[in-house]
C-alpha cells in the first residue's frame, strides 16, 4: 500500500502500521455486512400435494382369452369317420352338421329290428286270435280251463315280445342317428382329435368347440399372490399388442389345487362386454390392486431421512420455505411409499431435490402434480 512504500522514512511506516492495524477491524465488519445483506439461496423444487386416496400393491399378470364353455363333441357310438365338415377356426351353428361316420352297419342293424317287430306282431295277431277263441269257447263251457290259460299265456308272451321289438327298432334307430355329429349350440371351432377315414372309438374327441356364451381371461398365479388376494377383486384385462384395448372382469373360477408343475393356481377372469378386438387365444394382461386400503401414497423419491427415521420436506406456502419432517412409513413399494403419520392431506411435500435442502431455506416451485 501507500502507506508502506520503500520512499517513506522508518517513523513514517511504523505509523502507516498503526493506522493499517487500526483500520482492519471497520474493514472486516463492512465486510460482514455486506454479506448479511446478500440474499439467501432460492432452490427450486417440485412437490406433490397430499391426498388421501385408495392406495395398494399393484399385480400384473400375463393370460389369453378362453371361451367360458368349451365342449368336447364325441360319437356316442365307434365306427369309421367318412366326413367332418368343419375345421379348426370355422364358426357352427346350432344343429349343423360336424361329422358323419359309415352307417352301413346301423342302418342293416334297423332293418333287422323292423323286420323282428314285423314277425313279433304277425305272432301277436295270431295269439290274439287263439286267446279270443278260447276265451269264448270257454265262457260256453266247452272248452277246458287249461287250454284257456295256455292261450292266454301266449298271448302275454306275444305282446311282450312286440314290445322287446319295439325298443330294438328304437335302439337301432337311435344307433342310425348317432352316426351324424351335430353342433348343440352356436360357436367356434377351437381343435379338431380326428381326421377321415380313421376307425372312431365312442367318446373319442372329434372337434372342441369353444361356445358363444361369454369369455374368460385365464391366469396362472403363484400362491402367494391367490393368498393376498380380495375374495372378489376388480380386475382390468388389456390386449398385449393394444393395451388401450380393454375390459373389466370378475374372479368367475379358481382352481382348488396349484399345478404340479409350476405351483400355480387357474384363475379364470369372466369378462364384462370385452371388445371384439379381445378374440380367442389372445394375449392379454390382467391387473388389480391388492390390499386395498385408503391411504397417503407418496413417490418414493420424496422420502429422506431425519435422525434415522423416514421424513420428508414440507413446503410452507406463505413463506415458501421447507421444513423437514419425520413420518411412518406403512408400506414400501418400488415406487411409492404408503405413509401411515407424519403428513396431512392438502400439505405440499417435495419429491425433486430434497438432497440438497436445508431446514428454512427458501423455494421456487417448478410444478406441482397431485
């Protein structure tokens, strides 16, 4: 400084120190001055307002789309398929036509029986006739009680054979009628277990027919999500491809024992009014909340901590500064925690920037979501 240049005389610069030494203290506290009126640090946050809503843990799960009533059509009787009429993705209507096997046999078989009925009738007749004479001779007391009685036996006899006819005709008429396989109700062909000119065993699955009366979802779900679920839950199914695409379902069916393969439980979803874009055999994605409960839900990213315990940051509207406050945590979920104390609904809590804020310190909001 001027004051202690090389030019001056050793009196001069021992003064010039004294002043320097005197003047130092006004010099700091200008200083310190100047930095109490400087103002504060105004950070900018963003925050979400508290409410109270119906908070819980949030389950995906990956189906497709079944009918809800699938049937199995079969002949009643064996034989060789000669047509099936429909294959699979075909749509039946009631009563039409799905397979027809060989009647040839049955059809000799009804003959046979018609002409057994033929033969027991002409004996009926012929009975009938000898009862009647008996009868009658018998009322004049000319004829004997026995030949009376045996007349009238085998007029018994002769009816009840007519009868045994009658239900052989009947038996082979139905045999003949269950050569034809029809469809019993409207519906789309989902599998087909035979093909032409193949020798059919009763009961053997010809075509699978998936029914229009309603769909289903079906999920395989682990254990420990069938124990935590509701009883009824609300389900939302959504195509995989088209996730805008979607209908609501209940729980229509579960299966009472897991699978000995994957320890999972069949759940079938039935759904209400799905769109025709929900086809069969699609891919679909189930979601619904499990425990369900109201609650504070606030993103995870709000959460810091005080002295060990879980707080958050709370914006004072008025002054627009932060105060950091301890809370209970419910329940923690990958994005959002369920706060149990601590907060009130309508309190703005921040959730961008809370690592770097201090108790009182100032805040700029850049949005607020609710």
């Amino acid at each position: 400084m001027y004051f202690l240049t090389a030019s001056r005389s050793p009196v001069q610069r021992a003064v010039a120190r004294s002043l320097l030494i005197a003047l130092l203290p006004v010099l700091l506290f200008a200083c310190s001055r100047e930095e109490e009126k400087a103002e504060p640090e105004t950070r900018p946050v963003r925050t979400v307002a508290v409410e109270k809503r119906e908070a819980g843990e949030t389950v995906s799960l990956a189906g497709t789309i079944e009918s809800q009533v699938q049937a199995d059509l079969a002949f009643r009787i064996g034989g060789r398929l000669i047509e099936r009429t429909v294959n699979v993705g075909d749509k039946v209507k009631a009563g039409q036509l799905i397979a027809r096997l060989d009647p040839t046999d049955e059809r000799n078989a009804l003959r046979a029986a018609e002409a057994s009925l033929i033969a027991a009738n002409g004996q009926l007749s012929e009975a009938r006739i000898n009862y009647e004479r008996q009868r009658h001779l018998y009322e004049r007391q000319i004829a004997a009680r026995v030949a009376f009685e045996r007349a009238e036996q085998v007029f018994t006899t002769a009816q009840a054979a007519v009868k045994a006819a009658e239900a052989h005709v009947g038996l082979a008429t139905q045999r003949l009628d269950d050569t034809e396989l029809h469809a019993d109700a409207p519906g789309v062909v989902t599998a087909r277990g035979a093909e032409t000119g193949e020798i059919i065993q009763p009961g053997r699955m010809i075509v699978q027919i998936a029914r229009d009366e309603g769909k289903d979802a079906v999920f395989n779900v682990p254990a420990n999500i069938r124990e935590a679920s509701h009883p009824d839950p609300d389900v939302t199914v959504a195509l995989s491809l088209s996730p805008d695409v979607t209908a609501k379902g209940r729980v229509r069916e579960i299966a009472p024992r897991a699978d000995a393969a994957t320890g999972t439980f069949r759940i079938r979803v039935g759904l209400i009014d799905p769109p025709a874009e929900m086809r069969l055999g699609s891919t679909v994605v189930g979601r619904t909340t499990f425990a369900r409960h109201a609650g504070i839900e606030l993103p995870a990213s709000a959460l810091t901590n005080s002295n060990g315990q879980p707080a958050v940051w709370i914006v004072d509207p008025k002054s627009m500064t932060v105060a950091l406050r301890q809370i209970g945590v419910a329940r923690f979920n990958p994005g959002s925690i369920v706060v149990s104390d601590g907060v009130t609904p309508g309190e703005l809590v921040v959730t961008a920037g809370v690592q770097a804020l201090r108790p009182g310190q100032k805040v700029r909001l850049l949005g607020a979501t609710s």
